[in-house]
C-alpha cells in the first residue's frame, strides 16, 4: 500500500517536473524567436535606409548629368552636388523612421558582427529601439559626434562592443549616402560622471565614440575612433 502511493507520488512529481521542463524550453524558445527578430528589425532598417540614400544619390548624380548637358543651351552656370552632398531636391526625399524615430544614418561593425540604423537622438525611449546620436556634431561631420546605445544582456545594440579592439573598423552611413571608415583607437572604462570623451579637438578630423554600459552597468565603456 504504501509503496503504491510513493510510487504515485514519483510519477506526479515526475509529469510536474517534464511539465516545468517543457515550459521553460518553451519560454526560452520564444524568447530567442522574439529577440532574433528584435535584431533582424533594427538590421533590415539599416540596409532600408543605406538603399534609400544610395537611390537618392543615383538621382542626384543622374540629374546633375542632364542639367550640364542643357545647361549650356541655357546660358547658366553649371553647379554639380557631390555623391554625398545634399541638395535642396533631395534633403528631404530620404526622411526614414523606425518604430517612430527619425533615423540620421547606420552603423556597421564587421568585428562584432553588428548593423544598426542610428536614430538622430539618444533620449531614454529612442535607445529601447535602436543606437541614436547623443551629442556632437553629426554623423561624418568634422569633428566628434558620440554614438550611446545599450549593452543588453541578448546581445543587442553595442551588448558586444567590450570584444572591440584598437584596430577594428566602423562604418557610417549617414543621410546624404557618405560611408565613412573609422579605426578605433583607444578603449577605456570610466565612471558615468565623466564627460571629457564628449568634447575633444579631433585636428579637423571626423570622429566617433561610442558609449555603452559595462556588464555591470556601474561604469561607462568609451570607445574612440578616427576616420581612414
């Protein structure tokens, strides 16, 4: 009598805990369809957006093309926009947002495998999307602009860029189709109070920083880069 109930009681134990089993895998698995498709959103963006400006370019270049053929017959004076420059037709022609935020350009990271749109600011709510712009003077301007993004643990936004090393490449598209090389230089950790990686004289170069928490979210990880 008794070893039948303790038996019952082994094989209940036993559904309950295949049950548990069976729940957390469940739970696990769509945990990781979900963030899949939380990177596979902000990546399809980025290569939306890196089209767009690249059609925009095309046109522009196409129509500088035909204004410098007729031009002449017209009697005015031939102005060319650059690839890369904006001109008045076009400055608005690529306006792109994700989940409602204005997206200023991309960002690749071959190293950590990472590709990104980049919104045109960092407040707390653009950040839950995407990487966005914190302060500076704007993607592939002369000068600094510093990228902030989020170190999750699912390895989302800049979750890997403590793998990062001098040496490593960035790549930054912004609005007017310019992609632009940056090689990292220095790497440091430092306190949430400290800004000096904000303002700098680059010497009339291009420059990017990158900030992110540390895994412990206590310190600060600044990554510095310079344009090739």
């Amino acid at each position: 009598m008794f070893e039948s109930k303790y038996s019952k009681l082994l094989t209940v134990l036993l559904i309950i805990g295949i049950i548990i089993i069976v729940g957390a895998l469940l739970f696990l698995g769509i945990y990781v369809i979900r963030n899949n498709q939380k990177i596979q959103d902000y990546e399809d963006a980025a290569e939306q957006f890196q089209n767009r400006v690249s059609d925009v370019t095309q046109n522009t270049e196409e129509n500088n093309i035909a204004t410098n053929e007729i031009a002449p017959e017209l009697g005015v004076e031939n102005i060319v926009v650059e690839a890369g420059q904006q001109s008045p037709s076009s400055s608005n022609s690529n306006t792109q947002t994700f989940h409602g935020f204005p997206v200023a350009g991309t960002i690749e990271i071959p190293a950590i495998n990472l590709k990104s749109v980049i919104l045109e600011n960092a407040s707390a709510e653009a950040i839950e999307e995407a990487v966005g712009i914190y302060d500076g003077a704007g993607l592939n301007q002369v000068g600094n602009t510093t990228i902030a993004g989020h170190n999750y643990r699912d390895g989302r936004f800049f979750a890997n860029n403590k793998q990062l090393v001098e040496g490593d490449r960035i790549y930054i598209t912004d609005n007017t189709g310019k992609k632009v090389t940056y090689s990292i230089y220095k790497t440091y950790i430092t306190s949430p109070e400290d800004s000096t990686h904000l303002e700098r004289d680059t010497q009339g170069k291009r420059e990017i920083t990158l900030v992110t928490c540390t895994d412990d979210t206590q310190s600060r990880l600044i990554i510095l880069a310079s344009e090739q």
